[in-house]
C-alpha cells in the first residue's frame, strides 16, 4: 500500500509541520523578551507608570508564548531519534554539541532566570529584577545563535570530514562549523525578523484599542499610545535594515547555494546577457519552464550582480535529481519579500502621521497596523519554507539527501504520528493562543496587578476579595490563649 517514497515525504511533512508551529513562538518571543526589558530599563529610569503597566501586561503573554515555545520544541528532538536517526547518526559529531551548547547556555540561563522576571520584582528588588530580564533576553538571542548555527551548517557545511568507512560527518575546526559561510547572514535576518514580527503585533494590539476607542480619545491610556509609538519606531527602522540583510543574504545564497536563487527567481533557463526579474508565473518543473511569466527585463541581473548585463545560470545547469521543488520555493519567497515591503510601507507610513501629528489619530494606518499583526509570523514561516525546501533534496547540502537520512520506518506509522500530531497540536495549542488572544483583547491597565500578585493567593486568583480584619487586630499582637 505505501512505499519507502511515501514515508519519506510524511517524516518530511511531520517534520514541517512541527517546526512551523514551534517556530511562530520563538519568532515573537525573542523579540518580545527584548521589548519586556526595554519597557523595565524605561520604568526604573523614568518612573513612569505607564511603562509598568506594558511590562506587566506583556509579560503574562510572554510567559504563555515561551511554554508553549518550549513545548513544542521537545517533540521536535525526539523526531530526531526516531523519523531522523540515520541523520542524527551522520551529523551527531557535528551538530550534537552546538545543540548541547544551547541547552547548556541559553535554556539554563532562560529557566534560572525567568521566574525571577515572572514573579521577582517585590522579592528581589528592582535591580537583580532588571537583571533577571536581561538575563532572559540575552537568553533568547543566545538560543537563536546555537540554533541557526547548525541550521546554517546543514545548508554551508563546513569544517568536517567524511569517515570512510562509517559515513559520519566529523568535526576538523568547530570555529569552521559554528561560523559557516551562511551563518552571520541567517542569523542576522532571523533576529531582525523576530523583532519586526513582535513589533508587528505589539502594534496591532495597539491599533486595535486605539480603534476601540477613537471616538473616545479620553478612553485611550498612555500605555497604549505609548505601544504603538514604539511598535511604529521598529517597523520604520527595522523593516528597511531587514531589507537590505536579505540582499545581502541573497547574494550569499547565490554563491554557496547557486539552485536555490534560481529556484526563487524562476530562472529555469540560463540568462548569458542579464536576467529578468519574474514578478508572476506558474513554474512547470515537468516541462522545466515559467508559464505565464511577467518580469521586468535584466532586473534580477541588476540586483543579484549589481549589472544590468551580467548572466545567470538556470536549473538547465543543474540535474534534475538535484533541483529543489520550484513551485514551493518561488512563490514562498514572493510572499516573504510582499509582506517585508508592506512592512516598510506601514513604517514610512507612520513617520508621516507622526511629522503630521496624526499618529493617533489615524484609523486608516491604525486598521492597516491591525491587519500586519500577524504579518511577521506569515513572513518567518514563508521565509523558513523557503529555506528549507530549497535546500532540497539534501539535509546536509551537497552531501547528505534527505532519502538518505530518514529511518526505516513504516509510512502508515509516520502517517498515523503525523495524524496524531495535528489533532494534539491544534487542540493544545489552539487553547494556548486563543487565550493570549483574549489577554491582547483586553488591553494594557493602569495600575494592574503584578503577575506575581495574581499567582501569589488562590483566594485572590479566584477573584474572593478576604474579609476585613478588625481594626482592634489589624495592629495588636496575639496574646497568650488566643
């Protein structure tokens, strides 16, 4: 009934699906991790309420997002073992202790001080309170490093050799693994895209209350203005710089992962006098060309090159065995690059209002803030694909194909996994993040209790206010028989 083809191509799916899910939380966590810190270095300077009041609106939410973070996290290292081993056994020389390093540096250092940041600042004091949110922070970017590290290795290897006889990837300079050629590219263009993406969202949560009250300008708090001010100051410097690094990441791209750019571009047919830049088409990888193709002539040349004339190879330069699917790859990036310029449009956008003294008072940018919230997610998740299936067909690029790495299991077993694994995750998860929604819903205030307050009693929890004492009790000491 199945075959070897089709358990493949379900641990491939498994695989990505799980990812996906996991990567939408770190995505915003690791950019709203720096947010929380930024507002508590704000509120001890300043002393300004209003910025308390974000801290503690937004670190309830992050609590949740980084559970569910890490939670879906495990499975993925157990795929590893299990639909992945033979991969696990080629490259664990190579990636097992990047891996460990993350464990052992950046998830230490997030758990042992992310209580601390939850639940510490009347316990601790502001300064080691501060401290704990740094920590947690530094963390999350520590994470992303170890993480995108091995990514990266799998797309450039670099510093190993090949065993003989066992076929084991082994590590010759781990400063060549860590720091592979694509590696301070990615790693760059992730981060960036997790501040956007919690830039992105912090402002439509803004916008939205902002909405929700604009013919109430006196019901609007400062902490919401405030959210949306700086939400507004990331999308306007940030969405430009992420621009540019994926130009320059391109460009590294083209030259360590030739097949991949042209899977991106749609170049099915080598260009000796400048390429087009294909805005539109639908690839045939079967009949190897872009049907319905619109382009604008030499453009691609222009930004790939930096000349109008300069060629490019296509997949005509390129086995058929060795091409990744087109289709998938071109029309990911299309939606990653539309959303990254939409970014840039709603900054530019809010410099304006801002200059006009509208930034307020705008429902339009406001309802357009509103439909980007969740923008930043659609375009990590279109760059990832990207990235990884234009990878294909390798797990270690140029090295290790994926039917090579898979375990031999049975399809209707992974299929029957896989099954189990979206039922679990949209269930689970799905009531994870419709109750963040319903925290954004409510807005940022003043004055709220702290998260530590709202965990510290059950009777206050349960929302029982306890009966007043006495006043003669409130002050005298028990005395003896009472």
């Amino acid at each position: 009934m199945f075959d070897a083809a089709d358990a493949v191509l379900l641990a491939r799916i498994q695989f990505a699906f799980t990812v996906s899910f996991h990567f939408l939380f770190p995505a915003f966590t690791i950019g709203l991790a720096s947010f929380l810190a930024v507002l508590n270095g704000l509120w001890m300077w300043t002393k300004d309420g209003k910025y308390l009041d974000l801290f503690r609106y937004w670190v309830k939410i992050f609590a949740l997002a980084f559970a569910m973070g890490v939670v879906s996290g495990i499975v993925m290292s157990y795929q590893f073992g299990t639909n992945w081993s033979v991969f696990s056994d080629r490259a664990g020389p190579v990636i097992g202790a990047p891996m460990a390093y993350e464990v052992l540096s950046a998830f230490f250092l997030e758990a042992g001080f992310l209580g601390i940041m939850l639940f510490g600042r009347e316990r601790v004091g502001p300064v080691l309170h501060m401290i704990a949110c740094l920590a947690v922070a530094v963390g999350t970017a520590i994470s992303a490093f170890w993480i995108l590290s091995v990514n990266s290795w799998m797309h450039t290897p670099a510093g190993f050799e090949i065993d003989a006889e066992t076929g084991q990837f082994l590590p010759t300079n781990f400063w060549e693994v860590i720091f592979n050629p694509s590696f301070p590219y990615r790693l760059m263009h992730t981060v960036t895209a997790a501040y956007l993406t919690t830039a992105f969202i912090v402002g439509g949560v803004a916008a939205l209350h902002l909405l929700r009250h604009r013919n109430r300008r006196d019901k609007v708090s400062p902490a919401t203005r405030t959210m949306f001010s700086m939400a507004m100051w990331m999308a306007a410097i940030f969405a430009p710089v992420q621009i540019f690094l994926g130009d320059i990441h391109g460009l590294n791209t083209l030259e360590h992962q030739p097949a991949k750019v042209m899977a991106m571009e749609g170049h099915f047919e080598s260009h000796p006098e400048g390429a087009p830049l294909y805005l539109f088409g639908l690839p045939n990888q079967d009949e190897q060309r872009l049907d319905y193709a619109v382009g604008i002539p030499k453009l691609s040349s222009l930004i790939l090159k930096h000349d109008l004339n300069a060629p490019l190879d296509g997949l005509d330069t390129i086995p058929r065995e060795d091409q990744p699917p087109v289709a998938i790859v071109f029309w990911s990036f299309r939606v990653m690059v539309t959303i990254g310029f939409a970014m840039l449009g709603i900054g530019l956008w809010s410099l304006i209002a801002r200059w006009r003294g509208m930034l307020f008072d705008s429902p339009m940018l406001h309802r357009a803030a509103l439909v980007m919230a969740p923008s930043g997610l659609i375009a990590v998740l279109a760059g990832w694909i990207t990235t990884e299936v234009g990878r294909q067909p390798f797990t270690v690029y140029g090295h290790l194909r994926t039917v090579d790495s898979v375990a031999p299991l049975d399809a209707a077993a992974v299929g029957a996994s896989l099954i189990a694994f979206v039922v679990i995750y949209f269930a689970v998860f799905g009531a994870g993040t419709y109750y963040i929604m319903r925290l954004m819903n409510r807005g940022p205030v003043s004055a709220e209790p702290s998260l530590s307050d709202s965990f510290d009693s059950p009777i206050r929890t349960a929302g029982i206010t306890p009966a007043p004492q006495h006043p003669s009790r409130k002050s005298r000491p028990v005395q003896p028989g009472e």
